[in-house]
C-alpha cells in the first residue's frame, strides 16, 4: 500500500523517481524498491515523505483511504490567483457573518 500511494502522491506533485531520491538523499533503486514494494521506507524516512508532500501519515501507509488536506490542496492548486481570492473573500465574509450573528444572541 506504502509503495502504490507514494508513486501516486510523488507523480501528484510532479516529481520523477530522481526527484525524490535527490529530495531524501536516496538512490533511485530505493525508492523504485518502496514503490514496489519489494522494501519499505524506514519511519524517520516515512516522516520526511509525509512533511515533503504535505501528506498524512494515515494516507500513505493506508490506515486512510482519504487525506482530507492533501485533497483540498489538490483542488486549491487547480485554482487561479483570482479564484483564490474570491474564495478567501467569501471565507472572510462567512466568518463575520458568523461573530455578528454569536453576538446578537
């Protein structure tokens, strides 16, 4: 599970096989072996794949079949500069709506 969820979140974000190898100053033979699962990472390796892409211990190691930040970045990512920022204004507007609303009652 380790190893199908890493080529998923590595290719996700762009990276080549010696992308990540270079980023966690391994050879590629390793991280094609964790990607087939022939070995797995080691936990302070796990730690250092999850802080890289942002992604969920739970997720990688399949206790989770959802990362729910890893896929709101995911759709924040496909989104424009303008996009984002409406989106914020709306956030903002919700969150005075809601202190105005706690204060009247």
């Amino acid at each position: 599970m380790i190893g199908e969820r890493l080529a998923e979140i590595r290719k996700d974000h762009g990276d080549k096989q010696t992308d990540l190898a270079e980023k966690l100053n391994v050879t590629v033979s390793t991280v094609r072996s964790w990607e087939q699962e022939k070995s797995s990472p080691p936990h302070e390796m796990l730690v250092r794949i999850c802080r890289l892409y942002r992604v969920s211990s739970d997720y990688l190691l399949g206790l989770s079949d959802v990362d729910p930040a890893y896929v709101q970045r995911q759709r924040l990512e496909n989104l424009s500069k303008h996009e984002l920022k409406v989106l914020n204004d709306f956030e903002d507007f919700l969150i005075w709506r809601k202190n105005r609303n706690a204060k009247s009652e």
